[in-house]
C-alpha cells in the first residue's frame, strides 16, 4: 500500500507499506481454534469430575436406599445401613441406625404386650389354661378340618366343689381348681387339648383315639391323680371329678358333640366309677 505524503500543497515523497492480510487471518483463527480446544478441553473435565463425584456419591447412597427400602418392605427393624466413606452420609447413617434402634425396641414392646394381651383373651386367668371361648375355637376347627373323628371329648366336674368352698374358703377352692389343673395337664399326652370352661368344669379334647378301651384307661389315669390329698394350709383337702366322655363320629357337630359329653358327664356322677362314655344313636353306654 502506498501512502502520499504532501505539505501546503507540495509533494515531499511518498510512504510505501509492505504487508500479507493473510496471516493476520491465520492468526486469528490459531487463537480462536486454541481457546476452542481449551474450552471443550475444560468442559470434558468438568464432565468427568462431575461424573466422577456423581459415582461416588451414588456408592455412597446406593446402600442407604437398598436398606431403607428393605426395612420398609419387609419391616425388618433389625437391620442396619452400613458404614459410609463419607463423614457426611455417615452421620446421617448413625442417626438413622439410633432411629431404627428406637424402632425395634418399640415393635418389640408392642409384639410382647400384643401377645400378653392375646394370650389374657383366650386363657383363664387362674388356671392359665385355654379358656371357653379358646377351646370351642379348636374343637369347631376339628370339624371344619374333617379329623374329628379320631378325637374324643371328656368333660370334667369337680364333685365336691361346693363343700371345698363352704368348709375351706375361696383360697382353698382355688387352690383345689389349681391342682386339678396342674395333675390333669401332666396326666395327659403333649398334643391333647385341655381347657377350663368355668367354675370347677373342665374339657378336654383327646386325639388318636382308637376305641373305647383307649378312652376307659384315659378316664381311669385321669381320676388316679386325684387319689393324694392336696395340702393347703397344713389341712388336707380331698377332692374327685367324674368325667363324661362322648365321641366326635357320634356327633355330627360341635354342638352335638359338648351336648353328648355334657349329659354323659352328669350320668358318670351318679356311678361309682366316675366316669361314663356317651354311645352313637343318643343311647349310653360303659364303654
């Protein structure tokens, strides 16, 4: 480029300029292009260190949600969320394993009392056995089952009841009903059904039964324990039962069934052998 240079009108000479556009250009883009590379260059460690804090993040969470979710899933209070490399979510780790802890103990307070209280509604308070309602419970299972008719029902009155109570107190009568149960209960196999209905009746739901001579050498070890006095007070207090016995094939429901046991029970009073079993077709029979 060629530039006049004049004075007052007057030529003086002139000022020439050498110079390539070109590589002003290429310069320009060499800049552009370095602070493009630098810029994704920086963006992909951005990524990298954001997806790099995001994996650990998630090893650290990922055990967190799998607990938490298990506990609410299966109500297991019993687990624990685990250790974490983060002092952060270990903290919040600790107060959560402290809330479980208050959890757990809480449940297992509620599952104590709600069995002491289900236990109170299906047992005599006294005896500790089963109590009415219990044992119509087990004996309508029987029949809804359909193994009925291996089982046979005793029930059992005390015989001199009113005299205990009259002679001795209500302390001595309970006392008498405690015996009987404890000697009843030890008389018995392991899977018969023994239940206190009220006053001084109780019921008993035999399985395995065979024939009326495994029914006689029951009611006969049955009224055997009764033969010892039973201490109280440095007085000796004698007591005996009667047993009525009646078949579950003989009865075509639970109904039936207590009702045969029932007036087999009030006849075996008034014989000397205390006991007495219910026969099919409402006829009775000695066995």
């Amino acid at each position: 480029m060629t530039v006049q240079i004049q004075h007052q009108q007057q030529n003086f000479g002139q000022l020439v300029v050498y110079g390539n556009a070109s590589t002003h250009v290429s310069f320009f883009y060499t800049i552009l292009l370095a602070l493009t590379i630098s810029f994704i260059l920086l963006l992909t460690l951005l990524f990298w260190s954001a997806n790099a804090v995001y994996r650990h993040l998630m090893k650290a969470v990922n055990p967190l949600v799998q607990t938490t979710q298990t506990i609410s899933t299966n109500k297991n209070y019993q687990l624990r969320l685990p250790s974490s490399e983060i002092s952060e979510f270990q903290e919040i780790n600790r107060v959560v394993n402290e809330l479980l802890d208050k959890i757990e103990a809480s449940t297992r307070a509620l599952q104590h009392e709600n069995h002491q209280l289900s236990h109170q509604a299906r047992h005599d308070g006294l005896t500790q056995l089963p109590n009415r309602e219990y044992f119509h419970q087990m004996l309508a299972q029987s029949f809804a089952q359909g193994t009925q008719d291996s089982i046979a029902l005793l029930f059992i009155d005390n015989d001199n009841f009113k005299e205990i109570n009259d002679r001795h107190g209500h302390a001595a009568s309970d006392a008498v009903l405690l015996e009987m149960a404890k000697r009843l209960r030890q008389a018995l196999n392991q899977h018969d059904f023994m239940s206190r209905l009220g006053g001084d009746e109780f019921a008993i739901i035999v399985k395995n039964i065979e024939d009326h001579h495994d029914l006689i050498r029951i009611s006969e070890n049955l009224l055997h324990c009764c033969h010892q006095p039973l201490i109280f007070n440095h007085h000796s207090i004698y007591f005996s039962f009667s047993i009525g016995i009646a078949l579950a094939q003989s009865a075509s429901s639970p109904e039936m069934l207590i009702n045969n046991a029932d007036m087999a029970m009030y006849k075996a009073k008034q014989l000397a052998q205390h006991w007495y079993i219910f026969a099919e077709h409402g006829r009775m029979a000695k066995g």
